[in-house]
C-alpha cells in the first residue's frame, strides 16, 4: 500500500518488495476500483458543478498521426468544488471500420483535425483547475508502458483520486 500512496509502478513495488508483479497488479486494480467507486460517490454528493471541458487523450507516439483519430479516449473533465471529476465518454473505435468503409477517411481526419485545433484556440479560456489536471493525467500516464483500454478508466480515476486528495486519505480509503 505503502508503494502504491508513494504513486510507485507495479513492476517498482515488485522489484522493491521482491515479490512477482502480477501480485503486485492485481493489487493495484483492486485499489483503482476502490477508487472509482469512492470518487463516484464524491461526485454524486457534490454541491454544484463549476465547469467542464472534454478532452481528448492519445498516448504521445500517436499524436500527429491522422489514422489515430479512432484511438483517442474522450472523456470529460469537470470541476466541483474545486475537486476534479471525469466521465469516460463512448469509445469510437468500434466504429472505425464503418467510417472508414465509407471512403471518407480524409474528411473524417480532416474534420478530427479542425476539432483539435480550435480545442487548442480555447484552451486558453479553459478552466486552470482543469488544465492542471489534464497535464498532472498526462505526466502519471507517462510513466506506464501503455495502458490497455478496458483499463484506462482506472487510471483515469487513480489520477483523478491523487490529483484531488492526499496519500494519507488513500490510504484511510484502502484500508477500509
């Protein structure tokens, strides 16, 4: 747990405890969905939302490439009484070969990459408590060597957790 609060990897708890990473993973998803849960419910109580912005996360060595356009995560980021929230939206990549079987692959990038530009024009008006998460999320994610995405929502919600409270309310949530 100790490992976990300090923000360590799996594979650098395991190699410090000595012990096989997948013991140390599995114990990590069971956090994360203790996590998720938690934040749920903080969400759910929460008095009034302040703002939202969506955002769209692809790993650094997709960026720029316009066949990604279907691999992005969209998700929504809102402020709540200067906490961070997140809602995963659907994911598109079921829908890739359809769009694509279409022929207008070029239309769709296109249109994908105006999107993404005036996402850059705005952001200057985003939220600062929302931007400051959204570069805390991508600097926590950089330190993993890729994340699958029927798991991202953990991760998403583990950055959400740390962003928001400290390691001892972690560890009083874990222990429960």
């Amino acid at each position: 747990m100790e490992c976990f609060c300090k923000n360590k990897t799996a594979n650098e708890c395991a190699k410090e405890l000595g012990v096989h990473y997948l013991t140390i993973e599995k114990r990590y998803e069971v956090w994360r969905q203790i996590i998720a849960r938690f934040m749920q419910v903080e969400f759910e109580n929460k008095n009034q939302t302040i703002a939202f912005e969506e955002y769209i996360y692809l790993p650094h060595y997709k960026r720029g490439k316009k066949e990604a356009i279907f691999d992005g995560v969209n998700f929504l980021t809102f402020n709540y009484d200067h906490k961070i929230y997140n809602i995963l939206m659907p994911d598109l990549s079921r829908y890739k070969s359809s769009f694509l079987a279409d022929g207008l692959s070029d239309v769709y990038y296109k249109e994908f990459e105006r999107f993404l530009r005036y996402g850059k024009i705005q952001s200057e008006h985003i939220d600062p408590l929302i931007r400051a998460f959204w570069d805390f999320f991508e600097e926590l994610l950089c330190r993993y060597k890729g994340v699958k995405k029927e798991n991202f929502f953990y991760y998403l919600k583990e950055a959400e957790f740390r962003f928001n409270f400290d390691c001892n309310t972690l560890e009083e949530i874990l222990k429960l």
